[in-house]
C-alpha cells in the first residue's frame, strides 16, 4: 500500500494498494478538519484498501456506523468498478453512480455545477486531449491542475491550485492511471498503474513518479 500520511488525524486521503485499488476522501461543505468526539475520516482510505478489490472495499464500508465520522465523499476504484460513497448526514452511506466518462468530485455531489470549481473546470477537462499515461503524456490536464483562474465572484478558493493569504491552500497534487482490466487467459503481462506526485503546489513544484 502506498498513501498519504495525515499527520494531525492519522489516516490518509489518497492511496493505492498493491491490487490496484485507489481510494480517496473529501469533506462535505462545513465540516473542513477534525470534530471532537468523531474519528478520523482518514481511517476509511486505509480501510478501503485493506481489499483486494473496489466492489468489496465498498460493500464493506457502506456498513460503517455514520455517527463516527464527520460527512465525507469517499471514492473507490480499480480496474473495472468504481464507487461513490457519500455521507451526507443522512444517518446511513449511500452508494451513487460513477458516470461513464469524465467526473469531478469537491466537497458538493460528483459533477455539481453548483461548485463554481466544477462549473468552471469540468468543461475543461472534458474538452481537454485525453492522457495518455502509457507515454507519460499527462499535457492538458498537468496545466489544469496547475491553474489558479477562479470567478472574481467566489475568490482564489474556486481554483484548481489555491492560493490564499492564509494558511488554507494547495499543498500538493496527484495524477493516477490504473490500467485497463486484462484477463489472464490473453496472455499479456499485466501492466501497473502509473502515481505521479507534486510534493507542493503543481504550478510550482514538479510531477515526480510514485514507486507502486
């Protein structure tokens, strides 16, 4: 397993495992950091990587008592499936639809143009060259990542890299390819996924290749 280490709650929110599941978690809007009393929502990353694959991860964690944990945004994929697991404090996990094509997750529901960081950005990288991560060719959306445009209406937070006075901000940024499901009787070898990280803001700091 290899994941981020949150160093004040524990846990992580984002990391892959040696099957090729990635997990990653968000708040939802208003509950930003810890809650006395409740656990960590970094718990549920590790959680999910402890399976062999995103459908049992899932099955598994849609089970957790809710009153645990502050709201999140839980996504769970592998080579075939992927999972949205949203707590909204509706007192039960509920599993919605990963569409076919490009998604965008924030604090708000997958693809919610009522986030000014969806409307603004999912029609760019729904627009933007497809990756091809094979020949390390992240182009359009590396420059997505990196940009700080926002709508003079919401501020700085509304970008992609944010920038603000204080201490809230970008501090690093990830790109993850998991390869295409080939079954054992094709004969192929199988192929790893591909982590690529910016230990700092990516319109700073350089995309480094993760050791898998």
């Amino acid at each position: 397993m290899v994941a981020g280490h949150d160093l004040t709650g524990g846990g992580s929110w984002l990391g892959i495992n040696e099957h090729g599941v990635v997990a990653g978690i968000l708040n939802r809007p208003g509950t930003l950091g810890p809650e006395r009393g409740k656990r960590s929502r970094g718990e549920l990353v590790l959680e999910a990587l402890d399976h062999a694959d995103a459908m049992a991860a899932a099955a598994a964690l849609i089970q957790l008592d809710t009153a645990a944990y502050r709201p999140f945004n839980l996504v769970i994929a592998d080579d075939r499936d992927a999972y949205w697991l949203r707590h909204a404090d509706t007192g039960r996990v509920e599993e919605l639809d990963v569409p076919e094509g490009v998604s965008m997750m924030t604090a708000n529901d997958m693809n919610d143009l009522s986030s000014p960081r969806i409307c603004r950005y999912l029609p760019r990288f729904e627009a933007a060259k497809v990756p091809d991560p094979d020949k390390g060719d992240w182009g359009e959306w590396q420059n997505l990542l990196a940009s700080r445009a926002f709508d003079p209406k919401v501020g700085p937070r509304g970008a992609l890299t944010v920038v603000t006075e204080g201490p809230y901000g970008t501090t690093s940024s990830s790109l993850i390819a998991v390869p295409e499901f080939v079954p054992a009787d094709v004969g192929l070898p199988p192929r790893k996924p591909i982590w690529l990280f910016a230990a700092g803001r990516p319109d700073e700091a350089p995309f480094q290749p993760v050791q898998i």
